[in-house]
C-alpha cells in the first residue's frame, strides 16, 4: 500500500538538517528499513560499489568528530553511517556482480557476457581512476538522498555530513588497505526539542523557478 | 503521521530500474509531491545549486531518444525530468542564496555573513571549475536519490539515466548560455504489465556484507 501523498509532502517539509540530536536510540524495527534502504539503493549497472560503515563505537565516534568541523551530531546521534566506495573498480568487481546476477536469477554466464563487456567498456576501461572514483561517489550520493527521504517518511531525523576530512576517516576507521575510502556520512536520530534550527523557517528557491518545463 | 516501515520497506523492494513504461500519466496531486520532492532536496550548505527540466514537448522527447542509447523510457514515460546544475558556482549565486536567507528568515544581512564566507571559501574560491562542477553534481545526484525513494512511497516507477549525452541535451533543450548543463535524467510513470524486468529478482549482494559495524 502506498502512502498518501499528504503524509510524504509533511515529511519533506517537517525533514531539516538536524543540528542537534537527543540520546533515543532508533527502534530496531526501524533502523532494518533503513538498513535496507542503503542495500536496496539503484545504482548505475547495478554494481553496487559501496560498503555502508555503521559506526557504533562510542571511541570512534569521539576520534572523528575533531574531523568533522566538530559537529556534535558525530557523537549525539543515534547512527552514524560512513558512506565508502571502492577505490578502484576492477574486472573482479565487475565479475563479482555478474556471477551474482548469474545465481540469483539462474542466467548462465554467457548470457551475462554482453552486459558484462558493456561495464567493463564503460567503467573499468572506460574511466580513469579519477573518473571512477567520481563515478562511484555519485552513486553513494543517490544512497544518501534515499535515505534521507526514507528516513523522513519514517519520521527519523537526519544531518548528511559533507564537511568531514575523509583522509582521516579512512585512518580512524581503518579502511586503508581495505580496497574502500570514505566520501560523506550521515547521521540519524531524533531532534533534540531545543535545537533551535527545528523551527526554523525553510529557505528554498521558489519551485516554479526550480522545476521549469519545456 | 509517519508511514509504517512494512509500507516502506515493500515499496523499496517494489521499486527496479523500469524498462517500459505504458502512457497511463501520474496525477497532478502525486506530481506536485515529486516537484516539491525536487526543490526540498537537501544540498551542501543549501546552495541549491540546480534547475530540473520536465520535458513535455514530444518532439524533444523524440531528439533526445538517439542520444539516450535509443531507450524507450526516454519518450514513453509519464514524465522525463532532466537534472541541470550551474555551470559555475560564482560570488553572485551565494549571494543570491544569503539574499533568500535574509527574506525568508527575516535575518539582517550582516548576521549572514559569516555564513556568506564559509559558502565562498569552501564553494566559489575553494574549488575550481572541475571542483565545482563535480560538488554541484553530487548535489543533484542526492535529488535523484531522493525522487526516485519518494516516488516508490507512492507507487510510482522511475528509471535513472545516467547513459545520456548530456552535451546533446543541452544542444537540443537550449540549454548553452544559460549557465546550467545536463548531467542525468530520470524517467518517471508506471511500469508496463509486460516488461520482464519487473518480475526479475533483485541482484544485491548480501545487506550485512554491505552495511558493516564498527
């Protein structure tokens, strides 16, 4: 069943980047949703070329916040997700997909053969690894604006994170070596009744001038 | 109110990259949510750096189709919104962004201006054109991550296309001269009861693989 369009325009509008998290923890029942909303995300072939790094660590959390211009929301929030991509996209990669497809959907590989050559030819041959990496981080971009939207239908509160040193990140967390870097994170939680951005107005462009048609 | 995370969670697994549309279109009341969906999108500091292009016009329809690897969304579906950024993020855009702040929010401009400085250090001189564009391009990608989650909640399908060329767009949409240039488009409607890969099982790599602890 879908939900009403009024609910979801009220959650667009009620969503705001949180400043200012409490101490409540998301419910279970809720963080699998959003759990699944980052594995579920589209993603450009479908290849996938991402971890999600949920960092509960209360030691951690504290090590990245120097690194994140200090924003409490890294320590205060219920969840901090660290979004990583692969730091190159190989044929391995590439093949590793396909050989999924192949026993998820019991499609012999040579079937997959065209479709396999079509992302080689346009993501492993076809970018170079500046070119790759951006690749990859744009699809960790459409993780995080399904998350935020799906966070909000469920009315939890969120604050994507731009302004983190992901060099640092990669050290404090560990991923050097690992094949996988960090761009971005992403807090999620519940507003704290005093943080006073909550009630402040939302500055958008009109959108008649935002969505024009032709 | 909140929707439940069954509703949620069944729309995520509901959604796949839609093949063939049929002509049925999305009602105005459910169009006019993804339109706000798109200019509520959440972007770095705000910056909204973005116009997205719902291409009505059959016949642009028709000349983008060639150079959309010939896909047939391009012209089938309900709705086609072509995601634009700024070409250049310059002095004038931050201001005109303070300028809303102030209007909207009723804050002097001097209470903005530190504000105003971190935009320009971090945005206008902090990154150069490649730099800009790429930043302003993550942007957009997180409206797209968030347009086709919001559209699932209401049962509508999408399909993101990346396999576009968005040169040939801003050629054939006039878009040159206007300081915005094409980067990806998403096809949106309802999926045909005849396009196979709507009954095809989802190929994702296991969530606990993909969505780590730490």
């Amino acid at each position: 069943m879908s939900s009403s369009t009024t609910s979801v325009s009220q959650a667009l509008h009620w969503r705001y980047a949180t400043k200012k998290f409490d101490t409540r923890k998301i419910p279970d029942a809720t963080w699998e949703v959003l759990r699944q909303s980052l594995s579920l995300t589209p993603s450009s072939y479908g290849l996938q070329p991402w971890k999600f790094v949920v960092v509960e660590n209360p030691a951690l959390r504290a090590k990245l916040k120097p690194h994140s211009w200090d924003q409490t929301q890294i320590v205060d929030a219920s969840h901090l997700v660290v979004f990583t991509h692969r730091t190159e996209i190989t044929e391995a990669d590439v093949n590793r997909f396909t050989q999924l497809i192949s026993t998820v959907r019991g499609v012999p590989a040579e079937k997959i053969e065209p479709y396999r050559q079509m992302m080689l030819g346009g993501v492993v041959k076809g970018k170079d690894a500046a070119g790759q990496k951006e690749w990859a981080a744009r699809q960790l971009y459409i993780a995080l604006g399904q998350l935020m939207a799906v966070a909000a239908v469920l009315e939890i509160d969120t604050c994507a994170l731009e302004g983190i040193d992901p060099a640092k990140y990669d050290e404090i967390l560990g991923f050097k070596g690992t094949g996988y870097q960090t761009v971005v994170a992403c807090a999620l939680g519940y507003r704290a009744t005093d943080d006073q951005y909550a009630q402040a107005q939302k500055v958008r462009f009109p959108t008649d001038q935002v969505v024009t048609k032709l």
